[in-house]
C-alpha cells in the first residue's frame, strides 16, 4: 500500500484528517514525569496510545529528538517502530542537499525510519529533491508557504508578478507524481491557500499553524475546498494538560478538533 | 575564543584554507575495511589523523552518518570529538524550521556536537535562522547559491533584475553579526561569485564543488578576491586511494591542493 493509499484508508477509518505533531521537550513534560530524556519517550507512546483511532498519523519532529543527541536519536526510532503501521508517520525533518547527499537523507527518512512521508526544503532545487522522489510509495511534502513569521522575507518576494512560493509549486508538482508529491502550506496564510488550492487541486497538503501558532481553523477548511490536506497540531495537542490526565487530555482535545475540521470537510 | 577567530588563526597555523568534507559510505572504503557501519569511524579518524596539520578544519556531512540509524548518530558525535578542538568543526546538516525547532537544531548542533560552525537553509526566513545567530561565537553558513544543477531552478530566477541568491545575501548579511554569518558558495559559479563579493567583501564563504563536482579551483580564488574563505573538498580527498595507502594518498591530494590554493591567496 503506497502512503498516498494509507492515508485515504486512516481518513476513512478513523474519520480524521488530523495529524499530531510530537515536538517533545523535557521541560514542558507533565510533572509526573521525571526529568530524564527516556521521559519523553514514554510521554509520546501513552498520546500515541490514546489517540491512534482518532487520528490520521503522527508527525516526528526530528530537531526535539536530536537536540538530545544519540539518546535522542534511539528514542525517535523506537517511537516510529512503536506507531501503528496503518497509520500516517511523517518525518518532519525538512532535508535537502545535492543530490548524493539527499539520497543518504531518503535511505535515513524511509529505509532507516521506516517513515511514510517527510518535509522537504526545494531551496536547492530538482536534484536535491529527486532521491526523495525515487521511492514512489511514499509522500514528500515540499515546504511551500511555512507557518512562521519569516515565510514573508523570502516566499512571498514577487516574480513577474507570482510569489515565490507559487513558483515553487508550479514548478516542483510534476518532479514526482501527483500522488507522491505534496506540499506544506502553513495555517496563517488562508487566502494565499486559496489560490494554490487553484494550481494543486489534488495535491495533498501538509497543513502545521493551527493552535499554537495562531492559524484559522475554519478560513483554512474553506480555503482547502476539500483537497486532500493533512492538518497538523502539535502542541496545543500534547500540552493540553500538564496533570495526569494529558493523555486523555490530548485525545479530547483530537475529538473536539476532528468535530470542527469534520463539520467542514471529510 | 570565536569560530571566526579560530578560523584566522588555524589558517596561519596549518597554512591552509582548506577544509576536507566527511562524507563516508560503506561501499567506498578503502578494501581493507569490513563492511561494517563502525568501519566509517576508523576511516575518518585515520584521514583526521594524517590531514589535520594541513587543513583549517572538517565539515561534517550529517546524512552519510544518519543513513545509518543510531549507529551512524553515535559515531558522528564520537568524530566531533575526536577532531582537535583547534581545528574548525563544521556541521554539514543544511537545517531551518520554525523558530522553536530551530532552536532545538542549534541545541543538538552547536551544544551536544559542539560544532563550531553549521550550515542553514534560508528559505523559511528570519525566524528560522536567528536561533542559530544566537550562539554569538559560531559561525552561521546561509546558503547562497549552492554548486548542484538544482541551483537553476529557484536560486537563480530573477526578482527586479536580481537573482534570488543575492537578494538572500543581501537580505540576510545582517541577520547576525559580520563574524558569525557566512555563506555557501558553489565554485562552480565563478562568475557569480564575483559578483558576490562586492557585495560581501568580508563575509565568510564556505566553497564546496571543486573536484567531485568540477568547480575551477583557480577561477574561484580569482573571484573571491581573497576574501576570508574555506574550500572545502570531499570525495577528491579522502576517497584519493582505494589501497591500505588512503590516509597517506589523502595528506597528499591536501598538499597538492594547498599548493594550488596558497599560489593565489592566503
């Protein structure tokens, strides 16, 4: 079953286009954990444990797990062997290089970590993306337009009247095909999301900004005129409570999130 | 002391400008290795080992080592360490993300592996990159405009009569300060590179894709202007012999180069 294939069948069955993201971090752990690094694996295994049926997959966020070096590292692969092969796993490790380089970054991504999907930077264009490419079965979301305050310095200057980040698009969606091809189009920018929805109607979008970053839950659901789209949230999930409770705490939290998204699409 | 300083003062020390790029796979080791993942860590040490009096630095290619999982993660960081901190220590890992990711890639960069210097995507922005600026006595590499094809595609389309690599020069060259903020600059654009550097006269450059990859090692000393520069170079130097003799080959091929290198600049 390729990716693209896993993650029609999960929205079906779990009947949730909702991808948590897990950005762990020692210091924001419920106190009843210990402040050891090992901590942070249990942590993310019980909010895997309490919302594997209400979610469409996981999103590892690889910078959260290396900034605790080799300990870190282990616990990142114990955690994509853990997660529930009918689910989506994304590595959100945003790589790129020449093209030798990126081809030992695609066997880390999806021969080592076994993952579904990963994030890609297209800043060095075609051959730093195109060993990603060569495992059809898979997603490779190209950052397009990016959640963050900085997405203005650089993807929106204007080329011959078109922003940067629609050139990357229209350039970057035939470098794979259709089905392996997608993009991460952040929260906080709806009406730009509106056009690309324009140029990529089927293209699977990675959507992060929702929540902690302030995103439009709902201008974006209008915005993705139901194209396939994978909406991320990390934080605002897996921080919901720092009690005992924060497990049952982030699967609520799922179940009111896939209540609003499912009121607008499916 | 600071990178910057550092660099200054090795490249009186060693006589060198050059930098050797660790980039091993297992299929390309010298025939008297096991075919085994620790085998890259013995190799690279024996080329430190017979290169590290006439080299500034190594650069670390962080997807030759995560291509093998766990394993290859540890004997990065038993590499780091290995080199002598006299040395420049370049972590080749090309990340940016939001700004708290970030922030945890410069945790694992610059305080688990203790690099002295990294490279960076500028793609996302500002934000993406001022969690590595914040480590004041690092060096920063932004890229530019990097030596692959792919550099075509988005680096070189025009904005107002501009290539995309210079406005991110221009745009970024005060993101951090003089000192800590370099860039990428692939000797297989000379002409480019001239260009460059009245814009950045003073910035630190870090040139890849001379030998491998054809870059004209004297068109590029002749561009830089004898701006402060690192040349770095990969697969001509540590793969300089398949036989027992590859350490020795290794210092050789630096010698060579630096003779090169030291008849235009220094």
């Amino acid at each position: 079953m390729t990716a693209y294939e896993k993650f029609i069948n999960i929205r079906s069955i779990n009947q949730s286009i909702l991808c948590v993201g897990l950005d762990p971090t020692q210091e924001k752990l419920p106190v009843i954990f210990k402040r050891e690094v090992n901590s942070i694996y249990f942590f993310c295994k019980s909010i895997i444990e309490a919302t594997q049926n209400i979610v469409c997959g996981y999103k590892l966020n690889f910078a959260f797990f290396e900034q605790y070096g080799v300990e870190g590292y282990e616990i990142l692969k114990r955690l994509f062997d853990f997660i529930p092969d009918n689910l989506l796993k994304i590595a959100d490790a945003k790589r790129a290089d020449i093209g030798n380089t990126s081809k030992a970054y695609a066997k880390s991504i999806f021969d080592y970590f076994n993952a579904d999907a990963v994030t890609v930077n297209p800043y060095m264009g075609y051959d730093s993306l195109s060993p990603f490419f060569d495992y059809k079965d898979k997603i490779v979301f190209i950052l397009a337009l990016t959640s963050n305050p900085g997405s203005q310095n650089f993807q929106k200057i204007m080329i011959n009247e078109k922003p940067l980040y629609q050139y990357v698009v229209e350039n970057s969606m035939t470098w794979g095909d259709l089905k392996n091809t997608g993009f991460v189009f952040g929260a906080t920018h709806p009406e730009e999301l509106d056009l690309i929805r324009k140029i990529a109607p089927e293209s699977v979008l990675l959507i992060p900004g929702i929540g902690a970053q302030g995103g439009d839950i709902k201008a974006t659901l209008k915005a993705n005129k139901n194209g396939p789209a994978i909406i991320n949230v990390s934080r605002n999930v897996i921080y919901s409570s720092s009690g005992q409770d924060y497990a049952e705490a982030a699967a609520n939290r799922v179940l009111q999130l896939n209540s609003v998204i499912n009121s607008f699409s499916l």
